[in-house]
C-alpha cells in the first residue's frame, strides 16, 4: 500500500505539500508521469517539483534525481520510506494543478509521485483541509472511493492502483453543486468560482444529456458503468476546455456560458458548454473504458503512439452535439447549422490535403498541440476529421436501409468488445477496418482508404441527399461567417487574399497565410506588420471596408514590415471561394425525412 497526504500549505506561494510513505525496500525509485491521459503532450510535471526529502525512522535517507522525472532513494529494506516533496501549483487548465485563496485543484498525475518499485499497488490518499482564513467554507470534491471523509468532503479515499489514483482529479473550494440520477447512478456536479448561472436548467439539460449516452451503450442491466460520476466545473473569464476520466470530467468555461436565471433561450455559449459536457461524459465509454491497444495500459513516462485518436476524440466529437438534438435540447436547425460550421472548417483548411486522420492521430504528440503559423497548411484536426469520419459512415449506413447497422450499432459493438480494456487487456486495434466491416456487415477497405489513411472529401452531396438534406456551398460574407447558414455573399473579404491577421492594439500581424493565396503569392509571410492597404491604414477593423472597394481582378498596394525592413508588395483579388457550407432541408423529401427523423429523432436515446 502506497499512502499519500496532500496538504494546501501556501495560497500566497501556490504550494502543495505532499507526503508519500512507501512499503519498506531498499533503493526505491519514484517518478512523476511526463502527461496525462487524454491530452497527447509530454508536459513534464516534474518540473514544478520544488523540493524532495526522505526518511526512514526518523533519519534522512540519500535522494537523487536520476532523469527528468525519477528520484532514486537510498532506503534500508528494513523500514517503510517518507517522501517529503513541493509541489508548485499554477497551472489554471484542466491538466494540472492549481492554488491560491480561492480554489484548489489537483489532478494527481501532476503532482503524484509513483513508486517504480511497487508499481500496481493500491493507493489510499488523504486530502487535508486547508487553514486560512476563508478556507473555512471549502469543500472537496472527488470520484474516489471514500473512506474516511467529513461532511466537507476531506479525508481519507482508496483507489485500487496509481493507474486508478491518477484518474481522479480533486476540486476544493467554496463550489455549488446539485446532483441527478442517470444510468442508475448518482451524478453530482460541482460548479467553483463566481457566477449567476440558472443552475436549476443546468441540472435538467446535463441529466437529459447523460441520460442519453447511458442509454445508447445500455446494457442489459441499462447502468451506467461508473459507481457514481462527478462534473468539476470551473467558470472563468475566457478558458474554455475538459478533460475526461474514468469517473469524472475536469470543465472550464465562461461564467457567461452558464445560463442567466429567468432565460429560456439558447445562447451560443450555452450551447457550446452542454456540447463539451455531452463530450467529456461520452469519453467515460469512449477512450476511458474503449481504449486504443497501444494504451492498454498507459505508460505516462513516454509518449504512447496510437493512429485512432479520429476514432476516440473525433467520433465523439461527432455524438456531443448530436446527442444535444437527440434528447431535444437544441432544433434540428440548431444541428444543421452546427454540422455547417464544422464542413465550413474543413473546406477553409489546405492542411487537411497533406495529413490524413491517421497521421494526424500518430503525429498529435508533436504537432496538434504544437500547432505553429504554418499549420493551416500542413495539417488538420483529428476531432474535426473523426468527426466528418464518423457523420460519412453513418450517413453512408443509413442509406444502406432501414435494417442496416447504423454508427449506434457500431459504438455499442465497440462497448460490448472492448469496454473493459483495463480488466480484459484488450484494446482496439490499430487497424480497425475489418471490425467496422464486420459490424457494418459491409466492405469498408475503400472507406478507410480513402478517408483515413487518405485524405479524401466524403461525398457530401450525395450523403445528405439520402437524409433529405441539401449541401450547399457559398463564399464567405464576414471576416467573421463561420458558416452554416445561407446569408447575402461579398465576393470581397479578408479570407479571399488567403491571410488571417491579429485582431488587436496596435499594427496588425499576420496570423498565417494559405498555400497558393494572393497574400501567399504576392509573398506575405506569418509574422509580417501590415502597415497600409492601397495606401490606407489597415487594422483587423478596417481591412474589410477596403477590400469591399475592390473587385476580383483588381490590384492593390500593400505595405508591410517584416522584421525591421519596410517591404512592398502588389496583390490580385481573385473569385470568391466557395468555402463556406450550408444545410438546407429538402420539404418534399419524404423518404429523405423519415430517414433524418430516425437519425435526429428527439428522445430515441432520452430514457435511461
């Protein structure tokens, strides 16, 4: 048994004390994991380590740092070891580890020491109330088996192995919370920093939401497979993110996201903070449970190279919004419009040419979160290609007939293979197509050549014509027309020269510039200082009134620094692009529309 006690020593310096007593051995070796499941990084969470002590019956024992993240302890075999270490928190992400007077967080995999020497022994952890003035009214908050806990939640938890342990963020602070019951289990939800938020709705839609992802993997038992599940929700003025565990989801968003009291109404934030709830709470199947075979079991020290994280990221990414629709919390326009923006993303990126989804999974340790002025062009989402991936095959499936395995059929095939990948030592294959041709009792090589291990556009036409529906495609009309909708058209905007620049104080930057664009050939270059257009200040604001001056063929004057040289350069407007996409339902489609009902239907997957 491996014991740890996590004390929130100083809000002003944001430390974490921690102690470790270890099962008696001589020459132990400790290490802190390099990243943490579901954010392909290494982050090297060793370096906020401050300090590291040992000690054996009350004597110090020798410590050496013998890499980036080990420690070696010259113990005795005959006395259980003390580890004394410093933790700095403050890191304000879902990945890491935070505190001052206001909030603690702690996700152990960023501040858990792991016994080398006793690697799957079972973890207890008591997490210490803090003692400053204010800290009187926190709580704490975490899915790990208590105990010994008081009313506020501090105390004594267990989990079964450091893998386990390190699976379950803590939250501690003055939070709000309500719970619901779905897939038979209790779900509490924690909400921590200040807000006005209806949390009332909330509670109904995040049932509704949960309640229908139980019900799309029920078994025959219909419960969830988690004993209880927690939602730590940590409002803020501008972060937005999660991360998911095995029982538990990590949450940052806008105060302003939560739904204001006395407001029925479907606010874009609102709406994008129920789709990262309804993404995160599909990870508990999909990824947590469903894992890939090379992280079964996670080796946290190295990165873990997979091809599949289309299938685990941007397959859920395909269900968080379309289960928002399925149990009725958004329109069937709402969705349309939603599947727009993201085919509008695709068309608007050349980086998805040169990168398929597979390569995009196996190069996400090196480049999606490392994404650089260059990467418009060179490569491309995996959760927006799986996610594209994912509505293909489903479509595709559907037009099969009424009786074809749909993309459900599919996901529960999954579960009932692979759900206990930790139990069972089973992972999905890195080449999955002859399960997905299995379940889908059809041929799908070409499928998988063409879409992910190349990089091919789905038929969309065709695909959304069998469910009644219309692709549609038009130039931009804004700066700011992220699509899915039919507006009045410019064919003179920022994005037909190809180059996206800094909104801000100050001259403009340019963000990048697309491969083959007028910016791209009357050579601009990502970090150029726009100076004037056609001899006219130009700033994020006024570009576009300029450019509504012009017309394809026309030419212009722009002046720009690059470095501390005053360059020149002369650009052509060309044609409008047709990169932006809109859905359009098609009224006289009757077989079209009974086969989008079955697709979108409101409450198919509502009941637990």
């Amino acid at each position: 048994m491996v014991h740890y006690n996590i004390c929130f020593a100083d809000p002003a310096g944001h430390w974490l004390d921690v102690e470790m007593t270890l099962p008696a051995g001589a020459d132990q070796r400790v290490a802190m994991p390099s990243w943490i499941p579901g954010s392909y990084l290494i982050r090297e969470f060793a370096r906020h380590v401050l300090t590291v002590s040992a000690e054996q019956t009350g004597g110090a024992v020798p410590v050496k740092k013998i890499d980036k993240s080990t420690w070696k302890i010259d113990a005795r075999a005959d006395a259980i070891v003390i580890v004394r270490y410093r933790v700095y928190a403050w890191d304000r992400s879902v990945r890491g580890c935070y505190f001052d007077a206001s909030r603690g967080f702690v996700n152990p995999a960023a501040c858990l020491l792991h016994s080398l020497t006793s690697p799957a022994t079972p973890c207890t952890v008591d997490v210490h109330p803090p003692h400053f003035v204010g800290s009187e009214h926190w709580k704490c908050a975490t899915a790990m088996t208590p105990i010994a806990v008081s009313e506020r939640g501090f105390g004594r938890y267990t989990t079964a192995s450091y893998d386990e342990l390190i699976d379950h963020p803590i939250e501690c602070s003055a939070f709000d919370e309500f719970t619901f019951e779905a897939g038979g289990v209790t779900h509490r939800f924690v909400i921590s920093g200040r807000h006005r938020g209806d949390l009332d709705r909330l509670r109904r839609d995040c049932e509704r939401i949960c309640r229908g992802h139980c019900a799309l993997f029920a078994d025959a038992t219909g419960r969830a497979p988690f004993p209880n599940y927690l939602f730590q929700l940590h409002v803020v003025d501008d972060g937005y993110g999660g991360l998911e565990h095995r029982a538990s989801t990590a949450l940052i968003a806008p105060r302003s996201d939560l739904p204001a009291p006395h407001d029925e109404g479907m606010s874009e934030g609102y709406r994008d903070l129920l789709g990262l709830i309804s993404h995160e709470y599909f990870h508990a199947w999909n990824v947590k449970r469903i894992k890939p075979a090379a992280m079964v079991p996670y080796n946290t020290a190295q990165e873990n190279y997979t091809q599949l994280l289309w299938l685990f990221e941007g397959f859920t990414s395909y269900y968080d919004d379309l289960m928002l629709k399925r149990v009725g919390l958004i329109t069937e326009g709402d969705y349309l419009k939603l599947l727009g923006r993201r085919l509008t993303q695709a068309l608007r990126t050349p980086g998805r040419r040169p990168q398929s989804a597979a390569e995009a999974s196996f190069d996400a340790w090196i480049k999606y979160y490392r994404a650089d002025e260059n990467a418009v062009n060179s490569q491309f989402s995996y959760y927006v290609r799986g996610s594209q991936i994912a509505l293909a095959l489903d479509l595709a499936q559907r037009a099969q007939g009424d009786d074809a395995p749909t993309l459900d059929d599919v996901m529960r095939a999954l579960w009932l293979e692979f759900g206990n990948a930790d139990d069972t030592g089973r992972g999905v294959p890195e080449r999955p197509e002859s399960l997905f041709s299995r379940w889908c009792q059809r041929d799908l090589g070409k499928f998988f050549d063409d879409y992910v291990y190349g990089s091919d556009d789905p038929p969309w036409l065709d695909l959304f014509a069998t469910l009644g529906i219309q692709y549609r495609t038009r130039p931009s009309s804004t700066a700011g027309d992220r699509g899915g909708r039919d507006e009045a058209t410019c064919d003179t905007n920022p994005r037909t020269l190809g180059m996206q620049i800094a909104d801000g104080g100050g001259l403009p930057a340019v963000k990048h510039v697309l491969n083959g664009s007028a910016a791209w050939q009357a050579g601009l270059s990502a970090g150029d200082t726009l100076i004037a257009i056609d001899g006219l200040r130009a700033n994020a604001t006024t570009l576009g009134k300029h450019l509504a001056r012009f017309r394809a063929g026309d030419t212009l004057d722009v002046s720009y620094f690059r470095h501390d040289v005053l360059h020149q350069a002369r650009l052509t407007v060309p044609e409008a692009e047709h990169d932006t996409v809109w859905l359009q339902v098609s009224l006289d489609d009757v077989a079209g529309k009974a086969r989008r009902d079955r697709w979108l239907a409101t409450g198919q997957t509502a009941a637990a």
